[in-house]
C-alpha cells in the first residue's frame, strides 16, 4: 500500500478519497499509455508509447486518442509512428508511419477538417546532429504527411492557437511566434521567460508563457510584461478571465487577471523540499469544471543528511480537482502528460 499523501487546501475545499466523476483520464507513466476512471481504481495498459516526451491528443466525442510511439531497443525492430487509439475497444491502429530518423515532439491536435496537426523533429544525417522542426498535417485516413519548414530556432513548442493559426516556440534565442505556414511572426528576445509552458488567450491576442515568473505577451504589438516572479506552466481558464498555474511540482495557484488576485488552490502538506523538475502542464476538461495534474513530494530517507543530499525519495502522485464542488483527491502514480477521454 503506497504511503498517504495530505493536501493543504484553499478554504471551502476539501480532500476526500478517489472517486469516480463519469469521466475517464488518459496519462503516459514509464513509457505506457493507461487510462481509467478518475477514481484510478483500476487502470488500464493501452500499449507502449517508448520514451519520447510527447503529449498526448484525444477527441473525447469519438473516443479516440492519438500518441506517438517508437522503438529504438536493441534486437527490436526500430519504428517511428502516430498511433490511434480507440477508447472504447483499447485497439489500435498506426495512423502515420514516420521514417525512423523522424520522430514527433508534440502532437498538437485533431482539427475540423480531420486531420491531425503535430510537431515532427528530423535528423537529416544519421551521423550528425542535424535537426529541422517542422510543423506536420496528417491525414489519419490515408497515412498522408505534409511537412512545413519552421524557422531557424523554432525549438520547444508551448503553445498553440488554432483559431489564429499560431504556434509560441521557445528557442536559444528568445520565444518566437510562428503561423502554422511558418512564418515567424514576432519574436520576444532573450531576457524574459525560459519557456516551461505557455497558453494562448481563447478569445485575445494575448499569452502567458511560464518560467522565471509568469510574463504576459501582447500578440499583435509584442508588449510584454511580467505578471509575477515565479510561476511555471499557466493555463488560461476557458472564460480567459484567470489563469492556472504552479509554482513548483507540489502546488497549484489561481490568478484573476484583471486584479491581479491570486490564491494557492492546492500544495502537498508538510513537504519541506520543493522543485520543479517533475511538474507538468495540467489537463483540463472540456466543461472546465475539472483538473488533472502529477504533484511530486520529496522525502527524505534519512532525516540527518543535507537537504541536496541523493538519498532524496520522490513520491508520486495523480491529482483530480473538481472545481464545481469543490473536491480534490489523488491517487498512485506519475504523469508526464494528461489528457481527458
């Protein structure tokens, strides 16, 4: 049996045992894609994904899923592919088959058209590290690809805006905003943000992109501010009138962008040692009533060694917030990317 985990609450919430909300939770862990009630009772293996850190897409009114899988272990065949997952059944299919010397960084999603929009690295020598990002459509029907260039320093994906048709990357040199024709649009310089995470306005042409603080990027004119000193991965709420975001791997707080107003919704009681190497963007529902996100305390092993001592343990957590009546409860495991089904 694992060891408890207490949160500490904002007020009027409260933690209660893992429960089921009518709703299923998609997450990667050690490789393996799983998926199970929010109760995480009893979860349930989708097939082997490999170790690439890529999110993971759904399109929960069809019950379907997409990932990116590859093979690269010695005496098994090498493969480079975007799978389909069907959530009812827990069949899959290979949607797009990718040249092994390509691999996906992020798929984005699944668009109206039908296609599936994602973000594919390829190394262009197999002896050198020689590496173009470029943006790719896919047809799931016929296994088509269609590749668009990204500019130079396009690196790490943050953000994207499908209604505008806009990408954020974050680069060596500073975080830039690209078309889905890839053309750069603006550029915000080294000096601000440091790129872990980042979301688009659902309404105005405004981010808010994460890392050494949270800074508020003006789209149309590249202004750009800093709303606070620390935050890391925010989220604008579905009304865009707040944003969700952590400060470390163990908490989550809430900002009322108009005032300016924060509160700490949620961290791990008692945890005396914080990072942010394990923290994760959160998913959120399409109603936005509910959250899921990995939380990570630190114990140590023994009480009497320094602080940055390796005989740190971690424990590992899934968390579900439920906002509307105010709820939250956690249960085993770790999450590199959560996505709702």
């Amino acid at each position: 049996m694992s060891l408890p985990l207490k949160l500490q609450l904002a007020e009027g919430f409260r933690q209660i045992e893992p429960r089921a909300c009518g709703l299923r939770v998609l997450w990667e862990e050690a490789g393996d894609l799983r998926i199970s009630e929010t109760d995480f009772a009893k979860p349930r293996s989708l097939g082997f994904l490999g170790t690439v850190d890529c999110p993971i897409s759904t399109d929960p009114a069809r019950n379907i899923a997409w990932a990116y899988c590859c093979q690269y272990k010695l005496g098994v065949r090498d493969y480079s592919e975007i799978r389909e997952f069907d959530l009812k059944t827990g069949t899959s299919r290979r949607a797009v088959r990718l040249s092994v010397h390509q691999w996906a960084i992020w798929v984005l999603s699944y668009l109206d058209s039908g296609a599936l929009l994602a973000l594919v690295a390829t190394s262009t020598r197999m002896f050198e590290v020689n590496i173009r990002h470029h943006l790719a459509i896919l047809d799931p029907k016929t296994g088509q690809l269609h590749l668009v260039a990204l500019p130079r320093d396009a690196f790490s994906p943050l953000a994207w805006c499908p209604r505008r048709r806009w990408i954020i990357f974050h680069g060596s040199e500073g975080t830039h905003l690209v078309s889905f024709t890839g053309q750069r649009v603006l550029t915000l310089p080294v000096g601000g943000p440091l790129g872990r995470g980042g979301s688009i306005h659902p309404t105005k042409p405004l981010a808010v992109i994460g890392g050494d603080g949270l800074w508020l990027w003006n789209l149309e004119t590249g202004a750009v501010r800093c709303l606070r000193e620390h935050g890391q991965y925010p989220r604008w709420t579905p009304d865009g009138t707040g944003i969700w975001f952590s400060e470390s791997s163990s908490d989550l707080f809430h900002l009322e962008f108009e005032t300016g107003m924060e509160q700490r919704l949620l961290r791990i009681a008692g945890n005396s040692f914080t990072e942010i190497n394990y923290a994760r963007p959160l998913a959120m529902d399409n109603s936005g009533r509910y959250l899921a996100l990995p939380l990570t305390r630190l114990l140590k092993t023994d009480p009497n060694v320094r602080a940055n001592s390796p005989t740190l343990a971690r424990m590992h957590r899934l968390c579900i917030v439920d906002l509307e009546a105010k709820e939250a409860w956690v249960g085993d495991g770790y999450a590199r990317h959560m996505a709702w089904a």
